[in-house]
C-alpha cells in the first residue's frame, strides 16, 4: 500500500487541478492520496469528483502558522470545513495573503522588477495566494533564473528586500482548532533547511502536548540525519512519523509518490480524526 499524505494543486500554490493530481496519483502507483493546499479546502470537491478507481482521497490542509519569527506549517486532516471557528480563521488568513502578495509586488516594482499584481494573480488559480506566485512571476519578468533564487535574502525570503509579514496562527492554537473540527494534525518538513524551516525540539513537544498527532519525517527537504533525529522525536513523545511528497506538479518535479507513509501510521492517523471519513 502506496501512501502520499502531502500534495498541492492549483487551489492553492501547485500546477496541476485538482482533477489532475488524483489522475497522476494514480498512475504513479499511490494508493491514499492526502491533497493538502495551502489553507483553502476549494479543492476538495474537484479532486473527489475526478477520483480514480483504487485511489483513496484524504481530505486535508496544508495551515499556516508562525512561532516567533519562524514559519510553521501544519497538516490538517479530516476536519469539518465548516467548523465555525476554524473556517473565520482560514478566511483571515486567505485575506492576508492578498494583501502580503500585494505588498511583495509593490516592494518588488520599487525595486526595478517589472512583476505586477496582474500577473501573480493569473498564476494564482485559487483562493490562496502565495510567495511561489510571487517568485514565479518574477522568473516570468526575468528577475530571477529560478523559483529557489526568489526565496533568497535578495528578494522574498524573511528579511529579505521585498518580503512582506502576515497573518498567521500560532500552532498551538491551530493543533487546537484542527482537533476542535474533528480532524488529526501532522507537523509539516520541520527540517527543511535550504527554506529555512528548522524547527526547534521545544515547539514540537509543547505541540504533541497540545494534540498534535504526527511529524512529517520522510520529506525530500529532509537529510538522513534530520529524519533519525525526528523519528527518535516522535517516539520518544508518541507520534506517528508520516512520509509525503509536498508535490506542487512542475514546481517540484511532479514528484507524487517519491516519498509514503506506512500503512500503520496512516491508520493511526485515520484514527485519530472524529469527523470524517476518507473518499474512495
């Protein structure tokens, strides 16, 4: 069994639909397939709708959080979307994305970049603008020869020329929420060092105490030392240890599959959710 618990579409920052994704999944040879945008469920429908025969859909999210200066991503899954409190904090999260892109745009223009807000929003095909629409615009207008070099101290990266703060939770209070709505909580590439996202020890334990149920391990972000030293993390607090892709489509290399969960900690994961059940 062939386990994929982190993908995106054009909901949010990836490049294929909703439809497509499930589609690849498949013909990648995933069984389960967790789709988890950033922020928004507007893909859920789509990728339910398309599904194909042997696929297994997860319902999931991709949370935004913030731990001082330090951006947290939290996989939710299996959640009520309409969970009242849950749904008002997505919508001001989505609001502020808008309006941190914006911002980056006309940081970037002041800055001699010919990006426009235009642009950005016709590569942002969903609800969920974010920083890759940006940097692709800005390899679109010439400014950078890659995605990657956008996300440098240069141009979008914390602290960089033309980055621009938001809205985001704190993931205590987001590992709070996802279990309010029901659903489970998985701790997103905490080592992702290239990017920047190298967790510390501490937020993961008082995360595990606030709910949280897994840690992303098996990451391609993720070095060998890195995934040892979550796994005996995780352990030692008792947390399933989850692999996925975090395919984005031609971002990432349309990479579905290049990294799985094993079935017993999908199970666990499962169960751990009170709302609801998988498609497919």
């Amino acid at each position: 069994m062939r386990i994929d618990l982190h993908s995106h579409s054009t909901a949010s920052d990836g490049t294929r639909p909703p439809a497509e994704v499930v589609s690849r999944a498949r013909r990648a040879g995933l069984d389960v397939l967790a789709l988890t945008d950033h922020d928004t469920t507007s893909g859920w429908d789509a990728a339910t709708a398309a599904l194909p025969e042997g696929l297994t859909l997860v319902p999931g999210m991709e949370l935004s959080c913030k731990y001082g200066d330090d951006s947290v991503h939290l996989l939710a899954y299996l959640f009520d979307p309409a969970d009242p409190t849950l749904a008002a904090e997505l919508e001001h999260i989505r609001d502020d994305r808008v309006h941190r892109a914006r911002g980056m745009v006309e940081r970037l223009q002041a800055l001699g970049v010919d990006v426009t807000w235009e642009r950005v929003r016709a590569l942002a095909q969903g609800e969920a603008v974010g920083r890759p629409h940006v940097a692709r615009a800005m390899v679109d207008a010439g400014a950078v020869a890659s995605v990657d070099e956008a996300f440098t101290a240069d141009w979008i990266a914390p602290g960089g020329r033309a980055h621009v703060d938001r809205y985001a939770l704190d993931p205590l209070r987001a590992v709070e929420l996802v279990t309010a709505a029901g659903g489970a909580t998985v701790l997103a590439h905490p080592s992702v060092r290239r990017r920047g996202y190298v967790l510390p020890d501490e937020l993961i334990e008082r995360m595990a105490a606030a709910g949280l149920t897994g840690v992303e391990t098996d990451h391609p972000g993720h070095d060998a030392a890195d995934r040892a030293r979550l796994r005996e993390l995780a352990a030692a607090l008792g947390l399933v240890t989850t692999g996925s892709s975090d395919d984005h489509g031609a971002l990432t290399g349309d990479r579905l599959g290049c990294e799985t969960t094993d079935p017993a900690a999908y199970e666990a994961l499962v169960a751990a959710a009170r709302h609801a059940p998988v498609a497919g």
